[in-house]
C-alpha cells in the first residue's frame, strides 16, 4: 500500500505548548517531520522512547522536597509518668501520673533526612537524633532516654506521640511541635 502524496500547502496547527521536561523536544517538530514522511517507524520509536525516558528522569531527579526543619520549635505534649519505686529518673520531664510539659526543641542542624538539635525543658536539657521519613511526613526522633514518632503536618507543625522507659519510670505523652517565629 502506497501513502497518499501530501499536499505541500497542509500546515500543522501551531500552538503554545510548554514542557515540564528541559530535554524533551517538541512535538510539533516530530508531527511535521512525519507529515514530510521524513520520519521512519525506527524514529519514531526512538522519538517516544526519549520522551518517556525524559518524563521519567525528570520527575525521578526533582526536588525530593525534604522539608528544611532546622530552627527554634515549641513543644507543648501532654502525658504521664509512672515510677518503679517512686523516684523519677534526673532527665524526665513529666513530674505526675497526669501532667504536661511545654519545652523548645531547636534543630542545630540538617543534612537530607538527619536531624540534630536539643530540647529543653524546665528541669533538663537533651540531646536528640531525628529522621523524615521517606514520604517526607514522617518524623521519628530519639533523645538520650525516649523516642517520638509524628507527622510532619505542613512546615510549621509537627504532630508527635513521646515514649520512653528507663530503669526508674515509664513516660507517654502526645503532643504538637509548633515553630517558632
């Protein structure tokens, strides 16, 4: 089967098209180019092989958009603290079966996902290790005797659940991270 001749006044429609990909070449190129029929089936194969390669490495080498959690945070959890033996070990917040704690916690620095910093407290001062989860919402954080895990909720607020166990008491408590402007 023999291609009708094209008719050499036949345009393609032009239109403003934009493309998220630096690398990818612009269609109107490839359809005029097929038009012509200076475009064989291997081009075109090898044309729509580079657009999905570009698609794909585009999006696979964007921002990983880790959010930036260094700096000053208020932290307001609320919880408990039981004893095993009725002493309260030297860095427990928590002072009462029921009560709350408001402390800052200051990220000093970030590389990607690693955090570290100190929280402090009105009888205490920790140093702390912290992780974002791969989704870039989880927040998972150790001090020297306890360990949250929370929800980054947007760049301001972080939602946490606290824990720990020492030798002396057994802490729980949930509360939010609110930076501090």
């Amino acid at each position: 089967m023999v291609a009708p001749p094209i008719d050499p006044q036949w345009r393609l429609p032009t239109a403003n098209i934009t493309y998220d990909s630096p690398i990818s070449v612009p269609m109107e190129i490839h359809l005029k180019l097929i038009a012509k029929g200076e475009m064989t089936m291997k081009k075109i194969a090898v044309v729509i092989i580079v657009v999905i390669v570009s698609a794909v490495t585009s999006s696979c080498f964007a921002e990983s958009g880790i959010p930036n959690l260094v700096g000053a945070w208020i932290v307001q959890v609320e919880g408990g603290v039981f004893t095993k033996g009725g002493t309260i070990g030297p860095k427990t917040h928590f002072k009462s079966e029921f009560s709350s704690v408001t402390g800052e916690a200051v990220v000093t620095k970030q590389k990607g996902r690693v955090l570290h910093g100190t929280f402090t407290a009105t009888n205490t001062t920790e140093a702390f290790i912290a992780v974002i989860g791969m989704d870039n919402k989880g927040f998972f954080y150790a001090d020297e005797d306890g360990f949250d895990d929370g929800i980054i909720v947007n760049k301001d607020k972080i939602n946490i659940v606290y824990r720990q166990i020492t030798p002396t008491d057994t802490v729980a408590g949930v509360g939010t991270w609110t930076r501090k402007k």
